[in-house]
C-alpha cells in the first residue's frame, strides 16, 4: 500500500489563481523533522566544542600548576646553593686569615715546601656559554650549570684554604722557650775546643727547668737520650719539616704523640754535650738543618 498524499492548496487573493501541490506523507515528515533537528544538532555540536575546550583548558591548566611547582621546587634549590655559597665563602674568608707572623714564616719557607702544600691539579670551571636561555627550563639549566660551576670552584679555593692551613700549623714559627740568644746557627768556635765548628741550631739559654714547647703541630718521632744532644725530642710536622729540642732535664713527650703548637715538651737542662743550662733547637727541612731565625718570629 502506497504512503498517504496529500494536497496543499496556494491561493492568489488578488486574481484568484490557485496552484496545488501534491505531497506524500512520509517525506514530509522527514523534511519537517530534518528542519526541526537542525537547531537540535546544532546545540549539541555547541556542547561538546564547549566541553572539548574546557578539557583541553584543564589539561593546559594542570601542565601549568606542574610547570610552576617544578620552577617553584627549582628556584627554592638555587636559593638553597646560593645561601649555601654565601656562607661557605664567608667561612672561607674567615680561615684564610693568617698571624702576619706566621705568614711571614710560611713565606721565608723554601719555594719547593710551598710548592708541596699547594699543589694540585686546576679544574676547568669556565662558566657555561649564558646565550642560550631561551626559556625558563634553559634558564634554570644554564643557572644550575653556573652553580655547579661555582661550587667547584669554591671546593678547590677551599682545598687551597685547608693547604694553607696545613701548612700554617707545620711552619715553626714561636720560640720554644723564653731566654735569650746564647750561639747562633752557622760557623762558631766550639765551646769544649775551642776550634771552628759548624752549629747546626740556635742555643737559647734559659733557666734551668724551663718549659720548652713544640713549635708547629706535629707528631713525636722520638724521645729518649741521644748522645751528644742529651735528653732531646725530635717532632716531625709533616712537608719534610721536623724541629729537634735537645739538652733537657726532662722529657714530657712520648714517641707517637700527636702535639699542638705550644704543647709542653720538656724542660730546660744541660745533659748531654752541654756547658751550661740552655736550649739547644734545630729546624730540620728533608733531614737538612736551615737556619731556625728564617722562620722563628721576633722576640
């Protein structure tokens, strides 16, 4: 059975000319509802472009509050190594500090003794090349790379700082007793003959059990009698420089001990190959005695 006609009528009032159309039922409905789904369809399309915009701003907005927790977390830790520079080199300053009599001693040491203290290898830390921070993430590279750079510079000023220091506490430079000058270091008259000798320290007289003290830190190589030098002490302190004390009445070191500079050694006395009591120092660089008034400082 066919589908049901139907027939519009389209009437002129002004000449009264009548025109029909004949139209089947079925693909009138489908016109109407193709007319009427078009503003349905349109409307849903709204709806989805709009929430397809809005996942795509949330998912925008989610990388954004990443991206600025990392330069957040990144800007905290550069703040951290920079906080932590500042204080490493104000620390720094404050070590390299030296007694202008001890940098005196340190500087009338042999070039090669120096030389030994602060050797070393240099490290490359040219800074990285700063054009290339074309974004924050170059940035922030760039300035880690610049901090790492820093702070490799920083170690080896401090290793250079901790040499110095090493060196500053091997260097003899304080008298190690009070008294006065009594034979110098070099060619004299020997005491006991009378003929030209070589006198390979200074005499230093003082009262009889004066404390005698150690010069530079040091360990005690030796402590005992030792023929012509009497009751004597021998302190190594490390750059091939040791110092001996001879002539005591007693020895308050042990071998093997670790000493600071000023730490008691012994005392005064006139054993061994001795006229007199006094104090009988001697500075020895690589086994070799140098003259102790090159380091020791002024009275």
């Amino acid at each position: 059975m066919g589908s049901p006609q139907y027939t519009i009528l389209v009437a002129n009032r002004q000449t009264g000319a009548v025109r029909r159309f004949t139209v089947a039922r079925r693909p009138a409905v489908v016109a109407a509802l193709a007319v009427l789904s078009v503003p349905v369809l349109i409307g849903l399309g709204a709806r989805w472009s709009g929430e397809t915009r809005i996942q795509q701003l949330a998912r925008h907005s989610e990388a954004l509050r990443l991206e600025n927790e990392s330069y957040r977390a990144a800007t905290g830790e550069l703040a951290s190594q920079i906080t932590a520079l500042q204080s490493a080199m104000t620390e720094l300053g404050e070590q390299a500090q030296l007694d202008p009599a001890m940098k005196r001693a340190m500087e009338n040491l042999p070039q090669m003794v120096r030389n030994r203290a602060m050797g070393g290898g240099t490290v490359n830390t040219a800074p990285p090349e700063l054009a290339s921070m074309a974004s924050p993430d170059s940035t922030f590279g760039v300035l880690r790379d610049l901090l790492g750079s820093l702070e490799e510079r920083l170690q080896t000023v401090r290793t250079g700082v901790e040499k110095q220091q090493a060196l500053a506490s091997a260097t003899p430079s304080m008298w190690p007793v009070v008294g006065y000058l009594s034979s110098m270091f070099g060619t004299r008259k020997d005491p006991f003959t009378g003929e030209p000798d070589f006198h390979p320290g200074l005499d230093i007289a003082a009262p009889h059990g004066a404390p005698i003290r150690a010069t530079a830190d040091g360990v005690v190589e030796s402590a005992g009698y030792a023929g012509n030098y009497g009751n004597a002490v021998v302190v190594r302190h490390g750059f091939g420089l040791s110092t001996r004390y001879a002539h005591m009445s007693r020895i308050a070191a042990r071998t093997g001990m670790t000493i600071k500079r000023g730490d008691l050694l012994g005392y005064v006395g006139a054993t061994g190959r001795a006229t007199s009591a006094h104090l009988h120092y001697e500075i020895l660089l690589n086994g070799q005695t140098i003259n102790p008034l090159r380091l020791l400082a002024r009275p």
